[in-house]
C-alpha cells in the first residue's frame, strides 16, 4: 500500500485516507461533486455556506466512517465497501442539490438520487454503462474499474453491496441512511462551522466512535451517547431554523425553481440533466430559447430577486410538488400577474428512538407537521399585507391546512394561534 493520502479538513484537521479509498475520489464520480454545492442555493444571507462543496462533505462522512466505534472490529473489505458508499453517497445527486430534484417532481419528472445509482448498476432505463455511464467531463464514472481492481470478480456483487448501503439497507445502511447517520452528522455540523454558529466540531467525531455496532434495525449506541445525540439535535435545530427562514434565499430557490420548470416543459431540461454541475446547470439555463428563463436566471446571478409574499408556517398533510404547481396556476390568476410558489417541510426537528449497548432504548426529539409556504413574482412589486393575507387564505383552502405563523423580514416567527 503506498502512503496514505491527506486532506486538510476544515472540522477534523488532518485526515487520512488510505490508498484504495483515494483511487475512488479520483473518479469522475466524486470529482463532480467538487462542483456541486452542500447548500441547495447560493446563499446571499449566509455567505458563508454558499461555497461548501458536497465533495469536502463526502470526504468528511467517508473519514467519519473510519472512527466509528464499530470500525476496528472490521475487515478491510467490509471497511471498504462501506467507506466507499459514504464517498458515493451524493454522487448521484442533480445540480443544486435537491432543489433541481424537486423541479424535476414539479414537472412531473420524478427523480430521487437515493435510487438513481441502484437504476445505474443494475443497467435499467436508457444510460447505457450501468455504473459506469458517461457522467461527467464526457468521462466515464470509473466505479467499475474502481471495484474490479479490489474487488476483482466480486466487484459487480460489491457494487450492488455499496448500493445498497446508500439507500439505507443491510448491515450498514442506517449509519449511511439512517435516523441519525453519518451523512447527517457531518453536514449539520459543516454548515453550521462555515454559517458562523461556532459548533463544538468534534462532535461528530465523539457520535460516530459512540456507535458500537449496527445491524439492518439500526446503529447501536454507547452508554455516553444520549448527552452527544442532544446535542447533536439542539444544533441541528439552529441550523435549519436559519437555513429554512431566509426570505432571500427563499426567493433565490424561487427563481431557480421556475427557470427549471420552464426549461423542463420546454424540452429543453430533463431528468438526464442530474449529472451537470451547478456550473453546467447555471450554463444551459442561459442559454435557453425561452427569454423569460434566461432573464431569471441572471437576475438571481446579479442578486436582483423577486419580490416575496410572506413565509407562512402551515400545519397539516405536505403537498406534492405537482399538486404545488397547479396551485402556482390558481395563484397566478387569483391575484392577477405571474406567481409561483414553493414548501419545505419543516426540519429543525425530528423524533426518534435508538438503541443503547445495554439494551436500553433512547427516545430523544420531537415531531412535527408544520411546513413552510413561500409565494414569489418575476413583476416589480411588492406584495402587500393584505395580498398577503388573501393568499394565505387560498392556501389554506386550497391545500386544506391551517395556518400557523408568518416569518418576519427578520426571521422570526409571529404565530397566529398558540401552541
């Protein structure tokens, strides 16, 4: 084995990896996520977060998996295979992050990155190559040849294995996809360190080596891990109670939403478009026949956005986004000039249970049925309170919820009823 490769991370400072493990981030697989951001827009409000890559992320899940408290106890193979799918975790994920995902289900063009690589390595659906499609830099993937080098004939079978571990199955897959996850663990405190929170950053660390084993039920805790798993959630909640409540970075998903919905309807995108960079992405929205997409998309890249209406905590049953579109159509006409609109459901909190050591179960958290509301229009004027207000009426009878609160200019919250 030669010396082991070093990155210089901004949570875990120096870190290792071994031989193997940097011949995978050598793919055109992992490098495309040097150019695709962790953050789901280009934050104006939070500078800081905007420029996080899913690759530093990847690598630093991928690192996490090496000090987990299960990991001396594994062989190499196993190790690898399952650091492998933490490095590939995102690799099959759209520009922009979720956000292009979610206008593809707008559209109607269903996409979910958890399954898309399964769709790749069993050769189903017109992407010829399986796993090792042409994806990027007309490159292709380099898994395959990656697997048969340490895997030799096994390697279509360990494949398979590191698929399935990225959509949360076997014996690793909730430590990969899970309740509380490697995945989560890192980006939550990644994004808090570079948004300015000033996280205790070895927290992730103390977690991972907390989790003694794990089986297909999930991962199992040491005695030390329910002040850790605390902690973990009241920073997770700070996070996306800044992340959520953003009315500039609302109005920037806005736009790129309705750009890529148009570009979509008008062939001119699709759901083979998942394996540009944002750069790429950013590229093909420019240069659209429909003006109309390429005036909104530069308008979001000079920091010219869209007026706003209200962010509108609602409770009850999430809309899709194709039923989220059709409302668009409603709201359009209802208050007469181009509308569109966009939810999130609410993430600052999350209830679960996991198991101690010593057979105890731990339940920690919270659940939630509230959901953000966002409208928006490309016309120069301001919502005003009273359209506002119409609004959120025909949002509340249109989806059938109630609404519970308006985020202020500052982001905090007015809540219209108690509780």
């Amino acid at each position: 084995m030669k010396a082991p490769r070093v990155v210089q991370d901004a949570l875990y400072d120096t870190i290792h990896f071994p031989e193997d493990i940097w011949a995978l981030v050598a793919t055109p697989a992992v490098q495309r996520l040097r150019h695709v951001r962790l953050s789901n827009i280009d934050s104006l409000s939070m500078p800081g977060i905007a420029g996080i890559t899913r690759f530093e992320h990847v690598l630093g899940t991928t690192h996490l998996a090496s000090q987990l408290g299960v990991a001396r106890r594994l062989e190499r193979d196993l190790l690898r295979s399952l650091q492998a799918a933490l490095l590939l975790h995102d690799a099959a994920i759209t520009p922009f992050g979720h956000l292009v995902e979610e206008a593809l289900m707008y559209a109607g063009a269903g996409f979910h990155h958890e399954d898309k690589w399964s769709r790749l390595a069993a050769g189903e659906g017109a992407e010829l190559g399986g796993a090792d499609l042409q994806l990027y830099c007309g490159r292709r993937a380099g898994i395959l040849d990656w697997a048969r080098q340490y895997y030799g004939t096994s390697a279509i079978e360990r494949i398979q294995e590191i698929v399935n571990t990225i959509r949360g199955e076997g014996r690793f897959g909730p430590i990969v996809s899970g309740q509380i996850d490697l995945d989560n663990l890192d980006n939550v405190t990644r994004i808090a360190f570079h948004m300015g929170l000033r996280p205790d950053i070895d927290l992730p660390i103390r977690l991972a080596r907390a989790i003694v084993d794990c089986d297909q039920e999930g991962a199992v805790f040491g005695a030390s891990a329910p002040a850790e798993i605390d902690r973990w959630l009241s920073l997770r909640e700070q996070v996306y109670a800044r992340l959520m409540t953003s009315p500039e970075d609302f109005a920037g998903k806005l736009m790129l939403l309705y750009a890529t919905v148009r570009a979509i309807h008008s062939k001119q995108l699709g759901a083979d478009s998942w394996a540009l960079s944002d750069w790429e992405y950013l590229r093909e929205l420019e240069a659209s026949e429909d003006q109309v997409v390429v005036e909104t998309t530069r308008r979001w890249l000079l920091g010219d956005l869209w007026n706003i209406g209200a962010l509108v905590w609602m409770r009850g049953k999430v809309p899709e986004f194709s039923e989220l579109l059709n409302f668009c159509a409603s709201l359009t006409e209802a208050t007469g000039r181009e509308c569109f609109a966009y939810r999130i459901k609410d993430k600052r909190t999350r209830e679960f249970s996991v198991r101690l050591e010593n057979g105890e179960i731990y339940s920690a958290g919270k659940s939630s049925k509230l959901w953000l509301l966002c409208f928006g229009s490309p016309i120069r004027r301001e919502f005003t309170a009273s359209e506002t207000t119409r609004i959120t009426k025909l949002a509340t009878e249109y989806f059938g919820v109630v609404a519970e609160g308006i985020v202020s200019s500052k982001s905090q919250t007015q809540w219209l009823f108690d509780g």
